[in-house]
C-alpha cells in the first residue's frame, strides 16, 4: 500500500520586534526561561501526535514564525532533531526555515543545511530603505542581500524571497525597482503579498494617517509584480506566489490543495484525520495545556470536523487560488457530480466580465479575478 | 348657566416649541394635587416616549383637575393639551375648539415666535378668551416687562397684570390657576338639548376599542346610548362614558354639556372617529354638525420600504397597528423595480414622517429604507383631465401634459432683525416670493413668503435654523395650488433608471440637484467589479454624469500558516453582507447607502 503523506508546521512566535502590521502570532523580547519553556512544549506537542501519524510519509516541513532563527542555533537544531524522532521525514522532503535579514551567520546557516533544512524564505518586503523603516523592520536591504548570500554559500538552493506592496509611501516605480532588486539576486521562488490591515495591530489603528497606497495603485503594483516576474521566468501559481518551475512550494500547495497536514505551536492549524483546528494563540495557553496532557478541548480554540459539503466548499475555495484552478476530472472524482451543475451559473457574471475561465477541462480566476476573488468566492460559494 | 357648569373651566395651552408648555401642565397638576409629586414622572402629558425626547407633544391628551380657589369654591378644570407643532395645525384647531379658553405661553426669554403667533390666532379665531402667561422668570435673561408689551402690541391682547411664572421652579403657579378662575368663561350649553359632542382626539386601546375624547356642547350622553358621527355616518353604542383622569379613564356614567371626557363604543378603527367630527344621538341628532369638520388631508408623501425585503408583511402590519391610532397616516402598497414591495405612505408633513419613520424602526423593530419625501402635484394632461401625482415615478412627461402645479404655502417667519438678509436670501433660493416684513419691535421682524412646499419639505427647517442660530421660527399654512415648471429628474446606474430615486423638481434647480446626488450616488456606492456610470437625466436629456470606478481589490492576500477557517469566516461574513444588498440594476448598494443619498442635507 502506498503510504500516505503529510506536511508539518512548527511555529516559532519570538521576534526581534515586532513589525506594524504584523498580526502573526509572535511576541518580541521573550526571554530565555520563556523560549525555553515553550520549545519544551512544542516538541512535546509533536510527540504527543505523532502515534497518529505513524502511517505517514512525511515529504514537507515549514518552520515559520514570528522569526525562527531568532533561536540560538543549538535550540533549532535540536527541535528539528526531535521532529526526526518522532516523525519519519522523508529524504526528499521540502524543508522550509523562515529568516529574516541580519539574524543568521555563516556557521547558523551551515548547521541547518547539516540539519536537512533546504529551503529557506527570507523577508525582504522592500528595496527601499524607507520603506522598511515604515513598515517597521528593523534590517536594510543591505542586510538582506548579506543573508541572502550566506545561504546561497552554505548551500541552500531553493531560497524564496517575501515582498510586499501596498506599502505607505510606496510607489509603483519604488516597487517595480524592489521587484528588479530580488530578480536580479535569482531566487527560486517569490512571494508578493498585498498589505494588509488587519484590527489589533497598530497599522489598523493608524490607518488614516498613514500614506497608503490607493486601491489603484495597488492593483497596478500586483500587475506588475505579474507581468514582470513572469517576463523573468516566474510562474505565478497562487494569488501572491511566484515560482521558477518546479519551485512551487509544496508546503503552501498542501493547503491549497486539501491535503492533510499538522502544525504545531500557538496558533497552529492542521488539517488532519477529517478534522480542521487551530490551537490557541496565546504562548502561555498553550504551553499549560500541552503540559497538562495536550488535551483538545484547552489546546484548541476551534475545531471543526468536515463534512462533505464543508470540504467541497473548502476545496473551491483553495483551489481558485492556485492559477491551475479546478481540474473538472478531478472535481468529479472527488465529489461524485459535475463541477459545472453547482457554478457553471453561479460563475456566469463573473466570465461575463472577465474574472473567471471556465471551459471544457478546468475553472480558474484570471489575474484581475484573482485579486477580486473574496467578490466571487463569497457570491458562489455555500457556507 | 346651570350650576354644574358654572364651576367648568375648559382650557388649552398654546405655545411656540420650547416655550415650556409641558412643564407648566406638569406644575398645574401637582399644584391642584392632581398628580402628587411623588408621583410626577417628568410631563406627564407627554407620555409616548418619543413626545419626551423630541420635547414635543405629538397627540392631544386633556385631563381633568380639581382646584379650590381663593372665593372658597371648588372648580373643575379640564386642561385639553394640542400638539405642538405645525404639522398638526388642525387637530389644535379642533382642540381649541373643545375649549372657552387659552393659555398663551411666552418664553421670558425669548419673546413671541412663529407658533406663538400662528397658536394665538387659531384661539382668536375659535373665540377663545386669552390669558397670556409669561414662563422661564427664573432665567436671568428673562425680560418679562418686554414681553408683556410684546404680546399688547403685537398680539394685541392685554397683559399688564397676566401671571409671569416659573414652570420649572414653581414659582407664581398658583396666579395661573386663579386667572383661569377668574378670567377663563365658564363653559355654556343646554343639558336637555339635541346631543352634540366635539370630538378632539382618540386613540386605539386593544380592550376597550377607540376611546373617543369629546368635548360635550349641547345635550347630555349616557352609557348605553345610540350615537351617530355626523361626519363619516358610523353608529355605535356606547358603552362607557366618563372624565379624564391623570392616569386613566374614570367610568362615571353620564357627560352632559359643558363636560369633557371619553367615550367608549365597540369602535375598531380611529378612521371612524375622525378629530373635529360631531357625535349627536341617533334617535335625536342635533340639527347640524359642528363647523370645521374636514378630513384631514396628507400632504407629504414617501415611498417606505422594509431593509430586508422579506419583512413586508411585519411593515404591513406595523402600519395597520399605526394606523389605529392616527388616523391622518395613510399608505397604500407600492412596489419598486429598485426596492421591491413596500408602501406609499402619505403624512401631514415631515416632521409628522420623521414620527412615524422612528415608531416604525423602535416599536416594531424595523430596518427602512424610505424614498425622498414629495408633495403631491396636480397635473393637467393633454386631454385635460387632472391627474394627482404622489410619487414621482408616476409623473408624466412634458409632452403629456398641459400645466404641472404644485402646492404652495403660506409662510411666516419671526426672526431677530440681524438675520433678514440671510433668511431672504435662503427663501430667494427656494423660490420663495416676498409678501411683507413687519417690525415686531425695535429688533425682531416677522417675514412672510409664499413658498413652493416642496421647497420646504426637505430641509428648510434645518436651514433656517442654520443660518439664524436657531433664533428664527416658522409656521405655514397651504394656500394652494399654482402653475410651475416642474421636471422630473431620473438616475440611471449603468444605464439602468433607478425608480426610487427619480424625483420631481423645479426646472431651474434641476441641474444642481442633479449634480448634487449624481455625486453623493458616486460616493456612497460601493465600487463593483466593473465601472458603474451615474447619469441624472430629464426625459432622455442626460444632464449630469459621474462614475464609480471599478474595484480593484478584494481579496485575502496571504493565508497563512494554513488558517483555513478564518478564510472561510471571512467570505461567509461577507455573503451575508451581500443578502441585505439591493440590486439597483445590475448595481449592489447597501441599504445604508441608499439612505445616505436621499439624505438631503444641504451646505
């Protein structure tokens, strides 16, 4: 029988400080008692699981925060050796560390490449020195392109490269030099994601004052950010991911495709035995629970099993955001009834105006459809 | 004079808005210990709560009061209250009616206003004997000498000796009652004639059915009688007559001239017991009707729609309920390619819309969206007949007709003499003709203007205010009917006309107000997925145009960490969102936007 495989996610919720509009679950200036404790928790976590997921490969792993490499290397290697004990990775898997500029040296570098990690995702957002004092980073470009490069030497050959748009003060000149500036360092992977303003976090609260692009501008950045990365020989796959091929990242296609993966740590979600659910957010919730016995009811703060219409639901839903879209075969395999007898109507208006492709073998949102796909997502889908 | 009646004081009181009307009823009870102080909840005769807040009284309520004065008898006084506002200008016609005497109430402070005018000559014109009370003594801005040669000279009532009071503290209350002893007539009329009773208010209790408030003329009524209303021709039995008290009606059997008090019946709908009308004895009636009976007759008409679309039925039903007791609403279903089923609903004027908007959306819960409020016009077709029009979808087009009308008022404004200029130049801007201006005194001058209503329906009020400090005051009252070269103004949106948005205006005005909302539309719409044009036409005369750009934006950019649910809760929110939407066309647009653009607010 052909084993079944699954995606991991730790997540790591220290930083150096945090950023205006972050809304991630990460805290700055933890200390060591605090690290340390947490850490205990999550490996913990991961064992207290892993019985369950004794059948499976697994073939992608996400180490993402907040800023993991905030951690003294040792403490990162040794989490990464506890999820060897208690998960079988494969030797082909995918292994991501999120990085943020200026946090990592030759000798950090050379030890997660030693630990099997082989992708690293590192946060540039801007190559403009202004903008990232806006955003409330607290590296420069400078400092990016140094960490760029110790990883490319330490033998990392699968780097992504994070930027945003939207940014205050950012314009689309600013933004197409920030797109030429990480093009021109040949990443295999780019990620460029709209700013968002999420409540709670100070951006939102300044929202108004603060020089935001406006909804135009904007879009005309993500046009950009399409035409010229693909001129540069990035596929654009999913909303705000670029991707030399065979780049993709197969981490973030497991969610977008409905497969099965765990994560671990405040805030985690997974998507596991035909249940979806998230831990609690707050550090000091979750590493009591886990410490308790790791009980669901106090370790989660939602959980929802799938129903057969919820996963049809969640299924379109995910997979309008990849440009392949929904392969109709598939779509009838999975769910027993013709992709075009639920949205063939529903979608009408939308192809009218140009935001979807439906044909014969496959539905997928155009490039404007994509960057409206909450308008068409919330009118055709059931919830 | 019988006896009986010798001891009767019926009376009124008038006053300009604010002028302390309610608080001087208040210190009239408490001070016959009709109400004890204990038991005061603040305006006793305002008891919708909307009548307290608005500090205005809406329906009229009497009550009855007992007081022994200085001569050593004991008098009974019945306090008939009037709404106090223009809005309602025939039901306090009716009121006075009802009564031998007025209290005219004039702010110390403030001096003689529009309504202070407008009241005191409906009393004069019901015969009313006159006592002019002088309220607000306890400010220190109180000019009592000025106001009393105010109300002489230009009302032309004497006021040397009339009582100046505070309603507030208390203060000299006892001088008013004794001057409604002593200066008030006694109520006259024959006990053994033919019955005639005025009737000046009821209302819809779900036991007892329609209570009717009567004042009785001539004649005597009694539980058990059979009744004819003269005006609208219903008979009933009675089943209970007796007096006003405070918190309630008490049963006494038998009402005979001079009297104020209710009657019951078996009555299920106020449209039978029209304010004004007579009730005489079946048997025996009275030769003729009392005069000025008139059905009251809408002047302000709005297109009322539930939010939520599926809640026709509750609006339905809430305007019935409403209807029970007012008897001057009316409505009948209309419906709206734009804003689906709903109802034209006709009113006495806006503020008297506003009332039952806001009764509406707190009694029953209702979320509304209502069309700008019109006048109703007089058309004169081609082929010469006379159509009505009281919703401007319906207007005809200019090749349809002869002549369009519309009502025009008789306005007048009492304003501090330093604010004439500005107040010219607004009834200038609403197509207002100047009649006259009389000084009042050396410092404040009463205006009138014939105006267009539909001028004033919107935001005149606010306008006037605005631009006096609030210090200016305003009555009118119709005139009439009168040639005009009225248009009626489309929107279309993405080339779609949008019904509930047309509206009828004057000729001249057309182009700014075109303008006006074509950029509050522009605004208030949320962008679409595609461009939305914004056009105001005239017939097929586009005479304005803006446009919605496109949205470009809307969507979750990252999501992260694989959080699938919030995702989820995100679109569903979202899609729910989008049920309470309108389709305007092919347009969405929220019922608060909607609303937001009819909201006429000027400047």
């Amino acid at each position: 029988m052909e084993n079944k495989t699954l995606g991991i996610y730790l997540h790591i919720p220290f930083c150096l400080s945090k950023c205006g509009y972050c809304d991630f679950c990460s805290v700055a200036g933890s200390d060591k008692r605090t690290k340390n404790r947490y850490l205990s928790a999550l490996s913990k976590n991961m064992t207290q699981i892993s019985r369950q997921a004794e059948d499976y490969l697994v073939d992608s792993v996400f180490i993402g925060g907040g800023t993991p490499t905030v951690l003294p290397p040792q403490q990162l290697k040794k989490l990464i050796d506890d999820l060897y004990r208690a998960y079988f990775v494969v030797e082909s898997a995918e292994f991501t560390v999120e990085a943020n500029p200026a946090t990592v040296s030759k000798k950090y570098a050379e030890l997660l490449v030693a630990s099997g990690v082989n992708r690293v995702s590192i946060g540039l957002q801007s190559a403009d020195d202004g903008e990232l004092r806006a955003l409330g980073r607290i590296h420069s470009v400078k400092d990016f392109e140094e960490s760029y490069h110790i990883f490319r030497s330490a033998g990392i050959e699968n780097i992504n490269v994070d930027l945003m748009y939207g940014i205050p003060g950012q314009t689309t000149e600013s933004f197409l030099n920030t797109l030429k500036y990480a093009v021109s360092l040949g990443p295999e992977h780019i990620s460029a994601y709209g700013l968002q303003l999420e409540p709670g976090t100070p951006f939102f609260e300044q929202k108004d004052t603060l020089a935001l692009p406006d909804e135009d501008t904007e879009y005309s950045m993500y046009c950009y950010a399409e035409e010229y990365l693909q001129e540069n020989g990035y596929e654009h796959y999913e909303i705000s991911n670029y991707a030399k091929p065979g780049k993709r990242c197969r981490h973030n296609l497991k969610y977008w495709n409905c497969e099965p993966y765990l994560g671990f740590g405040a805030s985690a979600h997974s998507d596991f035995g035909g249940w979806r659910y998230g831990y609690v957010a707050d550090l000091k919730r979750y590493v009591d629970a886990v410490e308790a016995g790791g009980a669901g009811d106090r370790l989660c703060a939602e959980r929802a099993v799938h129903t057969p219409s919820s996963f049809e639901t969640d299924y379109v839903m995910l997979r309008l955001r990849l440009c392949d879209g929904i392969d109709k075969k598939i779509y009838e395999a999975l769910f027993g009834r013709p992709f075009d007898s639920k949205y063939a109507e529903r979608l009408r208006p939308f192809e009218a105006g140009g935001f979807v492709q439906n044909d014969e073998t496959s539905c997928r949102l155009t490039t404007d459809g994509m960057y409206v796909s909450n308008t068409i997502l919330s009118s055709i889908l059931d919830f | 004079m019988n006896d009986n009646q010798k001891n009767i004081r019926n009376f009124s009181i008038i006053a300009h808005i604010d002028h302390g009307k309610s608080t001087l009823a208040d210190r009239l009870l408490e001070a016959t210990r009709t109400v004890s102080t204990r038991d005061m909840e603040e305006q006793v005769l305002d008891n919708m709560d909307l009548e307290r807040e608005r500090g205005i009284t809406i329906k009229a309520r009497a009550v009855k009061m007992s007081y022994t004065a200085s001569d050593g008898e004991t008098y009974t006084l019945n306090l008939i209250d009037t709404p106090g506002h223009v809005d309602f200008n025939y039901e306090v016609s009716r009121s006075l009616n009802a009564c031998e005497g007025a209290l005219l109430v004039v702010d110390a402070t403030q001096g003689i206003e529009a309504q202070t005018l407008a009241n005191a000559y409906l009393a004069i014109d019901a015969d009313l004997e006159i006592v002019p009370v002088i309220n607000k003594i306890d400010l220190p801005s109180a000019q009592v000498e000025n106001v009393r040669r105010e109300i002489e000279d230009v009302i032309g009532i004497p006021a040397e000796d009339c009582p100046a009071v505070s309603a507030k503290t208390g203060q000299n209350i006892s001088q008013v009652l004794d001057a409604i002893v002593r200066d008030l007539p006694a109520p006259k009329g024959d006990p053994d004639a033919p019955l005639s009773c005025l009737i000046f208010d009821s209302y819809y209790d779900s036991y007892l059915g329609v209570v009717v408030y009567i004042r009785v003329k001539e004649g005597t009524l009694r539980d058990g009688d059979k009744i004819l209303l003269m005006g609208t021709g219903a008979r009933f039995e009675v089943v209970e007559v007796g007096v006003l008290e405070p918190f309630g009606l008490s049963h006494t059997g038998t009402l005979s001239a001079g009297e104020v008090g209710y009657l019951t019946a078996s009555i299920k709908n106020v449209r039978d017991t029209r304010v004004g009308d007579t009730v005489t004895h079946a048997e025996r009636p009275a030769a003729e009707p009392l005069p000025g009976f008139r059905a009251v007759q809408p002047m302000v008409y709005a297109g009322i729609y539930p939010a939520d679309g599926a809640r026709y039925g509750d609006l339905r039903d809430a305007l019935e309920k409403l209807q029970l007791n007012d008897a001057a609403l009316q409505y009948e279903p209309e419906t709206s390619a734009a804003l689906g089923f709903g109802f034209r609903c006709g009113f006495l004027g806006l503020l008297h819309m506003e009332i039952i908007e806001e009764r509406l959306e707190r009694e029953f819960n209702l979320d509304l969206i209502t069309t700008a409020p019109s006048v109703i016009y007089e058309v004169v077709m081609s082929d010469g007949t006379v159509r009505y029009i009281d919703n401007p979808s319906n207007f005809p087009t200019a090749d349809e007709t002869k002549e369009a009308r519309e009502p025009i008022v008789k306005a007048s404004i009492i304003t501090p003499s330093e604010y004439v200029g500005g107040i010219m130049d607004l009834c200038q801007d609403r197509r207002g003709v100047f009649f006259d201006m009389k000084y009042l005194d050396a410092s404040r001058v009463e205006l009138h203007y014939d105006l267009p209503l539909n001028e004033i329906i919107y935001d005149f009020f606010d306008a006037l205010k605005s631009r006096t400090k609030g210090y200016a005051s305003l009555d009118y009252d119709l005139k009439g009917y009168e040639p005009s070269k009225l248009v009626k103004l489309d929107f279309l949106l993405n080339g779609d006309q949008v019904d509930a948005l047309s509206f009828i205006v004057h000729e001249e005005k057309a182009y700014a107000r075109a303008r006006k909302i074509a950029e509050k539309l522009k605004d208030n719409i949320p962008r679409q997925l595609f461009e939305v044009p914004i056009q105001a036409a005239i017939g097929s005369r586009i005479i304005a145009r803006e446009t919605v750009k496109a949205m470009r934006k809307d969507v979750l950019a990252k999501c992260y960490g694989g959080d699938i649910t919030r995702k989820k809760k995100l679109l569903e929110k979202q899609k729910e969102g989008k049920k309470k939407m309108r389709k305007l066309g092919t347009v969405e647009v929220s019922p608060e936007a909607f609303m937001a653009v009819l909201r006429l607010d000027e400047e």
